[in-house]
C-alpha cells in the first residue's frame, strides 16, 4: 500500500498573465492522479533575483507563491509533472534566470533529504529567498528544514526583505 507524503512547491510567474499561469498550474497540478492540493499561499510581488542589475527593468516582475499537496507520486515523479505542466503552459529553458511564463520548484518533501543529478530536495538555495520563504511561510511555517533544522518562520526572519 502506497503512502502519502506532504511536499511543498514554489510556483512563480513573470511573463503573461502571471496570475492566470498561476492558477492554471495549480489547477493543473491538482488534477493529477495522486496529488491533492491541500494549501496555498498568499501571491507576492518580487523583483527577478539573479538577474544584473537587481531589479532588471528588462525583466518583468514575478508573482511568486507556495502549495502544499499530499501524494501518493515519488518524488521523481512528481518533479516529471512539474516539468510537463511547464511545458503545457510555455515554460521554455532559454538561459538561467531568463523570464518564464511559469516556474515550478519542489521545495521541501517531508523530511527527506535527495541529491540526485536532476532532483535536489530541498531546493539547495530556497533557505537564501524571501520569494520562496514568505510564500512558503504562508502555509508551512512550522515545517523544518532537514539540513539546516530551522523550520520556515525562523529561516525567513533570518533575511532582509
């Protein structure tokens, strides 16, 4: 028998219209087989982060959130329906940090900890973004951190904004 494990997603958006792309992903998501949405957070307006200059003005801004799913899905699998609902909804891999249409990351996956050529869990750099953390905070902020054991809240309060 299958068991469900809680895993958290960063979504993000900064092309089109970016709340739409949103929603459509999250919807998208949660008619898949074995995943049910459980949580969403807020919509934060952020600046693009790893671009030059901060802030590019060349570069939209994002509306960046955070869901919460149960699922019966492995952590693989649910990464491979991440990826196809970008590609359903335009995401298209350019450049680092180019703009897209929609952006999603699996944060956290209980408390398990994978490294792995095309999985890392968790997101090796969410713990140094307030875009991720606020968002994330929103839902999850009594959730640890595996490696770093700080959960959410006190990962956020740790940044500026």
């Amino acid at each position: 028998m299958s068991r469900t494990a809680t895993a958290y997603i960063g979504i993000g958006s900064n092309l089109g219209d970016r709340r739409d792309l949103i929603r459509q992903a999250i919807d998208a998501l949660n008619a898949e087989d074995g995943v049910t949405v459980v949580a969403e957070s807020e919509l934060y307006e952020t600046d693009p982060v790893g671009t030059e200059p901060v802030g590019d003005p060349l570069q939209p801004d994002y509306l960046n959130g955070a869901v919460a799913v149960e699922t019966l899905l492995s952590p693989q699998q649910l990464l491979g329906e991440l990826l196809r609902i970008e590609r359903e909804l335009g995401r298209t891999r350019a450049a680092p940090n180019a703009p897209r249409t929609i952006d999603l990351d699996l944060l956290l996956w209980g408390d398990r900890v994978i490294d792995e050529e095309a999985l890392r869990v968790p997101h090796p750099r969410m713990h140094e973004r307030w875009f991720v953390l606020k968002p994330l905070a929103d839902i999850a902020p009594d959730v640890r951190h595996p490696t770093l054991d700080l959960t959410v809240h006190e990962l956020l309060g740790r940044l500026p904004r």
